[in-house]
C-alpha cells in the first residue's frame, strides 16, 4: 500500500486548461473556411510545408491546436482524478465502494453541462431557422448528442465520452499502483502503448485507445512516488515543456504512432513542471487572473462554443459570403474572436447554474458512501 498520496491543487493545471479549451475554438475557426488546410498542413510535418502562408497556417494550427488541447486536458484528468480518488482511498480505504462513489460522481460532473449545451444548440437552431444555415437539431439528436449515444453535431463531445470510457481504467490503475507498487502502473503504462496499434485491448471502445496513455501518464505524474523525487525544476523547465508540447508533433506527419506517444509523455511533462514550478513568466501567466477565469468557466466554454461558432458561421457565410472566400484565414480568426465573446458569459452562466448542481448532486446521490469530505471529481 503506497503512503499517503495526497496532491494540493495547483493553480497553474486550471490556467493549463483555460487556455486550452480557448485554443480549440481558435482550431475549429481557422479550419473551417479552409478545410484544404486539414491534408496540405495540419497533418503534414513542418518540412512538408511550401511557401509562407502554408507555415503561418502551420504556425497558427500548432499554437491553436485542437488535438494538443484535448491531449492535455486527459492528461490533466488522470491526474486530477488520481489524486481525487487517492485522497479518498487514504481516508476510508473501501476500494470498491470508493471506486463506484467515485465513477457516479464524474458522470454527475460531465453530463449536466451537456444536456445543458443541447439545450441551447436546440434553441438556437429553432430561433435561426429561417435565416441562416445551422445544423438541425431534432429530439432524436438532442437526446443521441446530450447521453453521447451518437456523436451528431457536436464533434468536440467524442472527447466526453473518451472521459466517460477512460473512468474505469483510472480507477484499475489507481488501485493497481495502491496495491502493487509503481511498477503496475508502469506495466499498465505499457498496456495503454499497445492499445495505440491493438484497440481489442480497450473493447474498441470510442477513441479511447490513442488516448488511454494520456490517463496512465497522468495518473503516473500524479502518484506518490513521482511526488518524492527531489527534483529543482526551473522555470524554463516548464517553458520548454509547453513549447515542445505545442510544437514536437509537427515535426512528423500526425498519423504518426511515435509522434502521439512523444507529445503524450511531453504533456506529462508540462503538468509535472506546472505542478511544482512557482516563479517565472510563464507561470505567472498561468495564475493570473484572466488564466483562473478561463480555466473555472473551461468546460463549458469548450461545449458552448461549438454552437455558437455554427451560429457566427452561418451568419457570416450567409451574409458576408466573399469575404470569407476571398480571406479565408482573417475570416477563421474573426469567427473564433466573435464566438468567444458570445461564448464568455453563456459560460459563466453554466458553471454556475448547471456544473456546480451537477457537483452536488453527484455527492447527494452517492449516499452509501461515509467519507465526511468527498472530493469534487
């Protein structure tokens, strides 16, 4: 049994996240009016690239990067609900009651907020009909999209249900690492890899087999034996974590199994040097206020945005048809700046009035457990 395994929450993981959830909307906006750019850049590597629009497009879908953003955010998850479920197992010790408590509290985290988002992706297609082009949402797709049955018209919610899938597997290696030592989850370390070229080793289910590493190195970072290790890490240290997270991939071409497993141990990297680094630009940057507001107000943002970038598509591709034509890249960037201020306050609204309920419920109905203190998963 490991000694006690309990984590401080740290600042600059929600500042991480902030600005993550923000990349994606910046992603969808500047490949929407270009999807050319998806072949010729996005998934080519750096060297591929020719003539200088091609690498300020590269350049732009590195920084704004979608698939970099979701890669982190599962990282950040292994090791948020490691150090969740650690804490609790440290108090109570009942592994099986914990880990059920623990996997009906992250359903009560996740789905609320995206009922929630159908609801107004509903209601926006109903007041839109008429004058401007917006995908249709019937009862059908409300309820296949809001239970992540069927992922219709919400492409960015595939990553929900990969957090949905992946709650498991972080709870078995949690207790793996509990009760046979860190070299368990280095084994199941190894297991996720395979599952990179094998998918029968997670049932095929959804998208989880590229991802299931991100989890496992996560859990990995957050565990205590990697807490112990006396390491003076510099703040550049975590600078040029995030500069080659950011970057390292596009180095290869994305189908690329090395560079997938690289930038996941890098995304490793980058929460561990966020998680004990405490000076510099760049954390400064991380806990600065407008980073903390960002990262509070992250997961709805990263839901409401996606129908209210439709909404600003579809007003500009109905009204302003040459101007996205002739200035495909101004008319990406414009979108994502517009839907951004629209999706601010939608997202503030939602933390408050549907993620926070959801949290509670979530701990109201897990009443067989005791534990005086349960923790926000």
């Amino acid at each position: 049994m490991d000694s006690s395994s309990s984590i401080r929450h740290v600042a600059a993981l929600d500042g991480i996240r902030g600005w993550a959830a923000l990349a994606v909307t910046f992603f969808h906006g500047i490949l929407h009016f270009n999807i050319g750019l998806i072949e010729r850049v996005l998934y080519a590597p750096v060297a591929a690239m020719q003539g200088g629009r091609d690498l300020l497009s590269k350049f732009l879908l590195a920084v704004f990067n979608g698939d970099s953003a979701v890669m982190i955010f599962f990282v950040l998850s292994g090791y948020v609900l490691s150090g969740s479920l650690d804490r609790t197992l440290d108090r109570d010790g009942r592994p099986l009651i914990n880990s059920a408590d623990f996997l009906v509290k992250r359903l009560a985290r996740i789905y609320p907020a995206m009922f929630g988002c159908m609801l107004l992706y509903w209601a926006i297609f109903l007041l839109s009909k008429g004058w401007i082009v917006y995908p249709a949402v019937t009862f059908d797709v409300f309820w296949k999209s809001s239970t992540l049955y069927d992922i219709t018209i919400h492409g960015p919610s595939w990553s929900l249900l990969v957090e949905v899938l992946a709650a498991p597997f972080v709870v078995a290696f949690v207790l793996l690492r509990r009760k046979y030592g860190f070299f368990a989850l280095v084994l199941a370390t190894c297991y996720s890899m395979f599952a990179i070229d094998y998918p029968v080793l997670v049932g095929y289910l959804g998208n989880l087999w590229p991802y299931l590493l991100a989890f496992a190195v996560g859990v990995g970072v957050a565990s205590p034996q990697i807490k112990s290790i006396r390491f003076d890490a510099k703040p550049w240290h975590l600078s040029v974590a995030i500069i080659a997270f950011v970057f390292a991939r596009h180095v290869v071409p994305r189908s690329g199994v090395s560079g997938l497993i690289a930038q996941t141990f890098i995304g490793g990297f980058v929460v561990y040097f966020a998680s004990i680094v405490s000076s510099g630009a760049v954390y400064r940057f991380l806990v600065s206020k407008p980073s903390l507001f960002m990262g509070r107000v992250s997961y709805s943002f990263y839901l409401i945005n996606v129908p209210i970038l439709y909404l600003v598509w579809g007003v500009m591709e109905t009204y302003f048809v040459q101007f996205t034509i002739d200035h495909k890249l101004a008319a990406g960037l414009g979108s994502a700046i517009i839907s951004t201020a629209i999706t601010i306050p939608l997202s503030v609204f939602s933390e408050r009035f549907i993620e926070r309920p959801g949290i509670k419920f979530g701990k109201v109905i897990t009443f067989w457990s005791s534990s005086p203190s349960r923790q926000t998963v």
